[in-house]
C-alpha cells in the first residue's frame, strides 16, 4: 500500500533526504542574517522588520519539519549510523536557525545602534559565521554518497577534508568575534552599559551559529569513525 506520510515518502527516497532537507531549511533562515545587520548599519528600519520577519518564518518551517521528523524518524532503518546520532544532528541544524531567531528579535525588541568602527567588522562577522553555516550544510549533503561507500574510503576521507575546513573557518570567526570585543570595550565609555550588554550578547549569538556548525561536521565525523 502507497504511503501518504510525506516524511515516510521522504525516507523511502533516501534515508538521509529529510534531514539534508532540514539542513536547507536552516541555511536559508541564518542566510537572512547578513541582511538583518545590513539594515541596522543602514538605519532602516523597514528592511529590519523584513528580514526580521523573513528570518521568523522560515525557522519555524525548518522547526516544523524537526519535529515530525523526530516523530517519524524510522528506528532500525540506518544500519551504518545510529538513530541517535541523526537526532542529534537535526538538534545542532535546528540551534544554528533558533539563534538566527534570537539575534532578530532582540534587534527588534531593542533599538540598537552600531559605531561607525564596528560596522564593517560586524558585517565580516556575520559573513564569515554564516559561511561556517554553508560548509557545514555541504558536508550535510555528502551524507548519501557516505552511506553508499560504507562510510569509508574516498569519500570519507573528501567529508574529513571539508570538516576539518569547517574547523579552520570556525576558528576564524572566534578571531573576528574576540577583535569585535575588543573594539566593543574600547568604545563602551561612550555607550551606555546596558547597550554594551546587549551588544556582548549579540556578539555571542552570531559565533553561536559558527559552534553550532562546527559541531554538525563533528558530529558527521563522529559517524566516520565508527
């Protein structure tokens, strides 16, 4: 009998599709980011609210879409990688997209203004960290040739590769975060605290996304090695 499940129909095409589609999901909400700062550098306040609410809808589709796939997913199917692991997985994709969320709407809730010295490194940043996020879902997408090759060989070694570029791109936005502290605490006399807070926080969030990344490829790793 055809199934109408549409996650089952997902799973019957490939184990792996439901969640390199969530993966998906994830980048096109953190890849409004970029957008949300831009606005808020540019005081435009029209463009906030747009990428605001664009960021809003789409991790609440990819939020979706993790939760019946944690209902659905099949116990016993993947013979080569541990349920576990894949749930794991779907949690540190979904964080990446939960903190671009969080970012948004503390933008929104909270008018914040940017120094003049710390808009064009907030803006390297923010795109350094968000390509964390797209290295990340492009190991993600590697998942189906991994299982076709038992996890081993060629194209284990080509996933190591890109995980341990993951890591280097990560370090970097550890770099870019420290000097955007730095920066920060440099001007925090003519700030008030409370915005130097606010800000720290945001500083946070973003290289938030890059660990969260950085931990998708550690984990992709973590099922090479067994």
């Amino acid at each position: 009998m055809k199934t109408t499940n549409p996650i089952a129909a997902l799973f019957g095409h490939s184990p792996f599709k439901p969640v390199q589609q969530h993966m998906h999901l994830v980048l096109d909400c953190v890849s409004e980011v970029p957008r949300l700062f831009d606005a808020l550098i540019a005081g435009d306040e029209a463009a906030l609210t747009q990428a605001k609410e664009a960021i809003f809808a789409k991790e609440q589709t990819a939020d979706d879409l993790e939760n019946q796939l944690r209902v659905h997913l099949p116990r016993g199917l993947f013979m080569a990688v541990d349920r576990r692991d894949l749930l794991e997985l779907l949690e540190m994709q979904d964080s990446m997209a939960d903190t671009a969320q969080d970012i948004a709407g503390l933008l929104l809730e909270r008018r914040m203004e940017v120094e003049a010295d710390m808009a064009e490194p907030l803006r390297e940043f923010v795109a350094r960290c968000v390509e964390t996020a797209r290295q990340a879902g492009g190991i993600v997408d590697e998942l189906d040739e991994l299982l076709e090759t038992g996890f081993r060989g060629r194209e284990a070694s080509r996933v190591e590769e890109m995980a341990n570029a993951l890591n280097q791109i990560e370090d970097e936005t550890d770099r870019l975060g420290m000097n955007l502290a730095r920066q920060l605490f440099a001007n925090e006399d003519r700030m008030k605290p409370v915005s130097v807070m606010f800000w720290y926080q945001i500083f946070q969030w973003i290289g938030d996304i890059a660990d969260y990344a950085e931990k998708v490829g550690d984990r992709l790793r973590l099922m090479i090695a067994r």
